[in-house]
C-alpha cells in the first residue's frame, strides 16, 4: 500500500513539473508576442507621427496660400464670406422649420 501511495506521489510530483515546465514554456511565449506588439505599436505611433506632421505642415501651408488671395482680394473674401453666410442663415431657418414642424405632430 506505502508503495502504490509512493507511485501516485511521485507521479503526482512528476506531473505538477511537466505542469510547472510547459507553464513557464507559455509565459515565455506570452512575453515574447507581447514585446512584439508593443514594437508593432511603436512603429506604428512614429509613422503615426511623421504623417501626422506632415498633414499639419500641408494645413498650415494651404492656410497661408488661402490668407493671401484673402489679402489680394478683400471683395470677393467679403462677398465669399456673405454668401456663406447668408447660406447659414437660410439652413437654420429651414432645419429650425422643419424641427418646429416634427415637434406639433
């Protein structure tokens, strides 16, 4: 009987060592795919970055181009700017309309 108990022990302890093994075997493997994510995500910020600069750059160069054909032309800025808004006005008070007249139903 001491010595069936003794195979189940050692059988058990063999076990909980394969177990302990393959544990470590897949936190390696976690750890490893982590790193690897967190450079794909690096990698991915700084690309993020340089596109992010160079849109600001194009904005900031099309905003300078557009101030100074404003400059050049004060009328036609201040007929384009009427117009636009003129044209807010008139959606207001057309979506305004509407809502009020979804609102009496």
């Amino acid at each position: 009987m001491a010595d069936a108990v003794d195979d189940v022990r050692a059988n058990l302890e063999k076990q909980i060592a394969d177990l302990k093994k393959e544990m470590t075997k897949i936190s390696k493997s976690l750890a490893s795919r982590a790193s690897d994510a967190m450079e794909d995500a690096e990698e991915a910020l700084e690309e993020g970055k340089g596109r992010a600069r160079q849109a600001v750059a194009h904005v900031r160069d099309q905003a300078h181009v557009t101030a100074g054909a404003m400059r050049d032309n004060p009328g036609t800025t201040a007929t384009v700017l009427s117009t636009v808004g003129l044209i807010g006005l008139a959606a207001g008070l057309v979506l305004s309309s509407v809502l009020s007249g979804e609102r009496r139903r």
